[in-house]
C-alpha cells in the first residue's frame, strides 16, 4: 500500500464506516435503508478501515434492487468519484479524515444461507430481501423438494385480521401474473421466479407450467 508515491485509495460501495465488507451493497437494500452511497478511502490493511478521501450519497427507493442501484448509480458515481479523487491527490490537496469506529459495522458476505426465505417473517422483509438479493445471490424457497428463486414479488400486508388466514408459507389466488404467499404480516405477491436449472419467467406461467395449486407450502 505504501509503494506508490501518493499512497494508495480504494473505491467501496458504502458509505463508510457503516457496512464494512464485501457484500455493501446487498445488506443496505436487505435491511430496508432508505440511503447509500460509496466511499474512496486509503486503505490502510483492515477491511474497509482506512481515512477518508470522499464520499458521494444516493437514495434507495422502494422499488431499487441490488443491480439498479449498483449498475445504474453506484457504477458511474464510482467512475465520477475515483477520477475527483486522484485530481485531488495530483493537487496534493486529498482529505484524510479518520473513520468513526462508533458508527462502524461489519457484514459477512451475503450468501445462499442469507438468501432463504423464511415465511414466518413480515412481508416487507421478504420483500427486501428479494431486492437486495437481485440478481445475486438470488431469494430462494423450497418448492416440494425443488429450489425455486423468488426474483421479482410486491408487498401485501394485511388491512385487518382476515388478511392474516393461512399457514405461513401457503399459496394461495394463483393467476396470470403470479400468486400469493401467506407470511407474518400479510401476503407476497410473487411474480417472477427461477426455477433449479431454468431461466427466470413469470410467477404465473411458472405455476402453470408446474400445476401449483392454492393451498401448496413454500418452505
């Protein structure tokens, strides 16, 4: 790190010194935060713990997933930032502002054993986890003894205590455009899916194809 003349600095996909780690990205959207942004620091041999040179913020709406926000902002932010950045070092004028380690957290990378759907939990969990995990590592459920990744599903809490029937985890109105899934708080609506060893296709035709019925059990 400290061959280089100027010293080194590093581009990360958060706004440090919260989520330290390599999956930066995945964990905001996975825990329903409403901002994020990216950092170049100068590293400084820990993960992720070194000054910082700049920082640049962008929301996360309620509708982003893990490759919009990354491809279609903190992509070309990232560009933006690095090439502001090494101007600054070129004019010997670069910040070097230490990181608050009270503020700090870390996340293990985000993997297939983050990724499960529990159907114990409340709708808007589910669903941002499905957003945080798009296109990878993939929200995924059993289907029988079929894994079967949840790639696109829409929120539908409950407006009163009879939108809370069903076993979690059960199927329930299949149509066209996807089917329901009972959870803590409500329903998922799932509308696009994967399939073990096929490609993504709608919710609906999926369930067609397969012959699910009202009343199956996603586990």
């Amino acid at each position: 790190l400290g061959i280089p003349v100027h010293g080194t600095i590093q581009y990360h996909p958060s706004l440090l010194p919260r989520h330290r780690g390599r999956s930066a990205i995945n964990w905001p959207i996975i825990k329903g935060e409403t901002e994020t942004g990216l950092t170049v620091f100068w590293p400084d041999g820990g993960i992720d713990t070194g000054d910082i040179l700049l920082q640049r913020t962008t929301p996360i709406s309620a509708t982003d997933t893990l490759g919009s926000v990354y491809f279609d902002r903190l992509f070309p932010m990232g560009v933006e930032a690095l090439l502001e950045a090494v101007d600054l070092v070129a004019a010997g004028t670069a910040p070097r502002l230490p990181q608050d380690e009270a503020l700090a957290t870390y996340e293990a990378p985000c993997g297939r054993e983050n990724a499960r759907l529990d159907w114990g939990k409340p709708c808007r969990q589910l669903y941002d986890l499905v957003r945080g995990c798009d296109p990878s590592p993939g929200a995924w459920t059993f289907c029988g003894d079929q894994m079967l990744q949840v790639v696109a599903a829409t929120p539908q809490p409950a407006r009163d205590a009879a939108g809370l029937g069903g076993v979690m985890g059960e199927v329930l109105d299949i149509g066209e455009d996807g089917f329901s899934v009972v959870c803590a708080d409500g329903r998922l609506r799932v509308t696009r899916v994967r399939a073990e060893g096929g490609g993504k296709t709608g919710a609906g035709e999926w369930a067609a194809g397969v012959g699910l019925s009202p009343g199956a059990r996603l586990t």
